[in-house]
C-alpha cells in the first residue's frame, strides 16, 4: 500500500466549513458546534500591499511523524497504525488522564462526555478501503486532497521551496 498523505492548499480554501460539516458526519460528533469537533476551520487576516486579505485554514491532527501523545498516554491507548502512518486512539483502553492534551502542541485532543479521549483518525474507516477521507473527498475546491505521500512533498516543494520540507 502507498502511503498517503493529507494536503492543503490555503490559496484554494474560501472557509465553506464543508471539510469540517463532512468530518462530523463521517465521526458522528455534533453539528451543532460541540466540543467534540476533529475538523476547523480559522480565518487568518494578514496586511498586505496595505490591503487586509483573509486567509482560511483548515485545520485537524497531522498525525505527527514524532507524535508526542503517542509518548505521553501512560495507557497506551495511543498507537500509530503502520499502514496509514495515523494516530488512532483506542478509547477502551483510554483512562482519562488528558496527558496526550497536554503534551500535544496543537490542543488536537478532545474528551467525549465518556471521558475518553476522541480525535481525528484519519478517517481510517475510509482509507483502508481506498477511499479518501470524508474532508478531502468533499472539498469543492481541491484545497485538501489525499495524495501519494511523494506528490504531497512534491506540491509542497513546488510551493514552498525545497528549505521548507
């Protein structure tokens, strides 16, 4: 299987929450802006050439490379799934503690009314089936797309320069 990756592209991104709307209903959490959202979307304002432009970012885990909740939960309820490279949590095996929140730097970790732990799986049940994830395969625009994980260092080398991957 090759391994694949999430990519977004800010200039394609017009903030129509589409993203976020589809990952609450592939994971089943609340449309209605509960805690338990995996998937957001900010809006950035930047001056430039003396003119505000706004961006939009959509935003969730990035299943880091070095994941620092996978180091932190003592329960082991974190593992990556070899496979897909995803952060997947196994809320039976969650205690509660909130050790992965506090040791991730992008406060991705969210706690069910359980008191488990709950986040971005990556869509697991999609992709390993060769689906993308649900974000990805509604975007209306192309911002997030699921690639080969070498087109999505590509793309980012073509966008950003070979310094930054």
């Amino acid at each position: 299987m090759t391994r694949k990756s999430l990519y977004f592209d800010v200039q394609k991104c017009v903030g129509c929450y589409a993203c976020a709307v589809a990952c609450m209903d592939q994971n089943d959490t609340d449309l209605l802006g509960g805690d338990l959202m995996f998937r957001s979307v900010m809006h950035v304002e930047n001056m430039e050439a003396g003119e505000v432009r706004i961006a939009h970012v959509s935003t969730a885990c990035m299943h880091c490379d070095n994941a620092e909740c996978l180091d932190a939960c003592p329960s082991r309820a974190l593992r990556r799934d070899p496979e897909s490279g995803a952060v997947i949590v196994r809320r039976e095996l969650c205690i509660g503690c909130h050790a992965c929140a506090m040791a991730c730097p992008f406060g991705i970790p969210r706690f069910g009314g359980d008191g488990t732990m709950q986040k971005c799986d990556g869509c697991y049940a999609r992709t390993r089936f060769g689906y993308a994830p649900a974000c990805a395969d509604i975007c209306p625009t192309g911002a997030l797309s699921y690639l080969d994980i070498n087109e999505a260092m590509a793309a980012k080398q073509a966008r950003f320069g070979a310094s930054l991957v």
